[in-house]
C-alpha cells in the first residue's frame, strides 16, 4: 500500500496524473488524508480514503502498466 501512495504522490508531482477540481469525493478526501500515528507503522488510516484507493488502484495498475 505504501509503495503505491509513493507511486501516486509520483505521479501527482510530475504532472502524470491531475484530479479535477469536479471530483468532490477526491478533492475532499485529499484534504482530510492521514497517517496513522498510533499504529508503529507507515500505514494510513482506513477511513475516508474510498476515492484515495481508486487512485492508487489507477496509477499502480493503468499507469505502471
């Protein structure tokens, strides 16, 4: 999971991938996106990240080939 949230950071960066501004669900996750602190791991929370996974799905399958 880590591998691909760097892949998709990646991706945003070099201007791979652009979400637009029409996509609500992605624009909000976005801004409300954490890291689990608790867990002793480099893992994000598993809540409000439905839209995130869809796009690490995308950059990690459509994108890398």
């Amino acid at each position: 999971m880590v591998d691909g949230i760097r892949q998709t950071a990646s991706a945003l960066k070099q201007g791979r991938i652009r979400i637009c501004n029409t996509c609500k669900d992605a624009m909000r996750e976005f801004s409300v996106y954490r890291w689990d602190e608790r867990g002793g791991r480099d893992a994000p929370l598993k809540q409000n990240d439905h839209a995130m996974d869809d796009i690490r799905y995308f950059v990690s399958t459509v994108l890398q080939g």
